[in-house]
C-alpha cells in the first residue's frame, strides 16, 4: 500500500467540547478534557466519542498497517482547486514545503489535481480504507520527497537512522573492494 492514494474513513480529531456516546442515555457532553483525563488516572481511559468523520482521499505512508493495532499510516490530501490562488501557485512550484503537489495524471482515480498535506497524518484502521480501488500511487523518489518533508516538519532525529546508512554503504564498499 505504500505510496498509494485510496479513500478512507477519516475522523476527525476530537476536540472540546467533548460528546462521549452513551447506550441508556443522551450523549455526555464534556467542556474539556480534565474528567476523561482524572478518569484516565482511575484505569478508566477509553471512552466512545462521537466525532466526526469524512471519505476522503489519503496517501498510505507505509506497506501495510501496523499489525498490533491494525492501522494505516497515511497523510491528507487537498485539491488543489480549494487553495487560494496564491497557496495553489506556491503549492503547484514546490515553494510551500508543507504542501506536495501531485498531478491529476498520477491519481487517474481523482477528478482533479491535489496536494499531500505534509502536516496531515491521519491512522486509519484498515476496515476504513478502500484497499481494493487504489485511486493512483506516487512513485519511490516523490515518496521519499514526502517522506524528507515530513521528518523535517516534524523536526525527527534520525541521526541514528543516517548513521546506520552510512556504516551499511562503508561495508558494501569494502566488500566490493
């Protein structure tokens, strides 16, 4: 699933006031998050909230959902026809690093041409995502590009990371002499 755009059930964040589903009852409406927290601290931590959610296009950021909690990793997306046509120009040069622009041709499954919302990520658990009509797929090296972007944004330290890369190539040299 790596790379690919498919559509998904996404939630959207929770947020105050807070409406917690009941079975006998009308919804719990909460002002903000201090009693699901103190409920938290008595072993009291999960909850059913009502939020919520859209179909909406994502691109998948990983091959396959992580397996102990059955989810995707995937990124928003946004036409690039609901920007401004200041952002739509500054998306569609590469100048805003928070924005990568796709063409329509690369997601013939899509109407139109979108952007990755770098600053999106979204999980997704796999029984809301269409798997089986993939809209499109970005290619290895515009991945990467969104994978870079995506780290930096986030500021990760992946010294380790690049560490490990470098000793893996210095090894591969001497073994090729």
């Amino acid at each position: 699933m790596r790379g690919a755009v498919v559509w998904a059930v996404v939630p959207f964040v929770p947020e105050a006031p807070f409406s917690i589903f009941r079975a006998d009852a009308a919804p719990l409406e909460l002002p903000d998050a201090v009693p699901l927290c103190k409920a938290a601290q008595r072993s009291e931590s999960e909850f059913r909230f009502l939020v919520r959610a859209k179909a909406r296009p994502v691109l998948v950021l990983s091959d396959a959902p992580d397996p102990r909690v059955d989810e995707h990793f995937a990124l928003r997306l946004v036409r690039l026809s609901e920007l401004s046509l200041e952002a739509r120009a500054r998306a569609v040069s590469g100048g805003d690093p928070l924005l990568f622009p796709v063409p329509g041709e690369k997601v013939p499954g899509l109407a139109e041409a979108f952007a990755v919302m770098i600053a999106a990520p979204v999980r997704v658990h796999r029984s809301a995502v269409d798997s089986e009509n993939v809209l499109g797929r970005l290619g290895a090296s515009e991945l990467r590009i969104v994978h870079e972007r995506f780290a930096k944004l986030h500021q990760l330290d992946l010294s380790n990371l690049v560490r490990e890369e470098i000793n893996r190539l210095k090894e591969l040299a001497r073994r090729r002499g």
